[in-house]
C-alpha cells in the first residue's frame, strides 16, 4: 500500500506479462513471483484455462514440477467473478483464453490489484498468439525469457511441432514440441 498525497491508502495496481516459446521457464517464473507474493502475506489467487490438464486438472504445474493451486476457468470474464479482494491475481497459459483477457486484466489493474500473466507469445508458425500481445502492450512490465534451442544452443526464437497437426492449439510437450533459434526454424521450414 502507498499513501498519496491526500494521506489515504491505495494498492498500486500493475500488469506483468512473462512470454516466450515453450521450456523458457514462463510457468515456473509465475510461480515463483506468486509464491513471494503469499510469503509477503498478500491474498494471492491463480487461473488457469481448464483445456490446460497436461499436468493437473487444478494446479498450475511447471516442467520442473514445481506447483501452486489453481482455479480452472472457461473464459476471462470468470476472473472478473472469481477475483474477490486479492491482492495478486496470477494467470497462466494465458495464450488460451479470448481477448477479452486485456479488458479484464486493466481493471483488475485500475483496482489496484497485481495481475502476473503468463504465456506464449507466439504459436507454433511464429504468429502472435491469443491475448499475450496485446497485454504486452499494455503491461506495465514484460519479461521475455528464453529456452535454449535443442539444435545449437542458442536462446529458442519459437516453439516447433514435431508432429503433423495445423491445429492452432494442441496441449503437448517434448514429443510435440521443441524450442528452437531463429535460424535453425528457418532451416526446418525451408526444407518443408
């Protein structure tokens, strides 16, 4: 809480965005921004989409299996229901919920409440994905982190489908899909 200066208190609201491909440790940095948050003390609550069972039905699960409890929601209005008076609204794989998203996460802000979304930025043919650009515009903050790509080691560009499927979204991991540079994409898609 800030005091401003009529001398009353107020929750300074924000809107932090972690984005990149796949195994870049989006996930893992919601939950450990989430985590801090509780041990400060404040009411912290997470969603995720409920297509999102690869690991738990409930919980927002890492690759790493680090896990916090979740709320499964349909859509972004849900958030707006669900949100009560928390202090950190976190949400995950963001990139599967409707535009909608920008609206509800701006006045979870003006609120004074924390939002910390996290997604791809990018589907699997490097096109912007779902709500995710649109809050990086927005956000106050917007953290891009990187996986290492699986053919050279550099930082990742995209997440690559291994497996013959032009669905825009299919729930998969490392038999779906693999982090990969800009070049080495390149590479892939230009031998197609």
């Amino acid at each position: 809480m800030e005091e401003n200066l009529s001398g009353e208190y107020h929750r300074p609201g924000r809107i932090e965005v972690v984005c990149g491909s796949m195994f870049s440790g989006k996930t893992e940095e919601l939950i450990r921004r989430l985590k801090r948050a509780k041990f400060a003390k404040q009411r912290v609550e997470i969603f995720k989409p409920s297509i999102d069972v690869r690991y738990s039905e409930q919980d927002v699960v890492s690759h790493d299996q680090n896990t916090i409890p979740s709320t499964p929601i349909d859509s972004s209005a849900a958030i707006l229901l669900l949100a009560g008076d928390n202090d950190v609204i976190g949400i995950d794989e963001a990139q599967f919920l409707d535009q909608g998203l920008v609206e509800v996460c701006n006045e979870l802000a003006y609120r004074g409440v924390r939002v910390i979304v996290a997604g791809l930025d990018m589907d699997f043919k490097g096109v912007p994905f779902g709500p995710i650009p649109a809050l990086c515009a927005i956000a106050d903050e917007v953290t891009k982190v990187h996986a290492i790509c699986v053919k050279c080691g550099s930082l990742a560009y995209i997440s690559h489908r291994l497996v013959e499927n032009d669905k825009r979204v299919l729930l998969g991991e490392t038999q779906e899909y693999e982090p990969l540079c800009r070049e080495c994409y390149r590479k892939i898609v230009n031998k197609s």
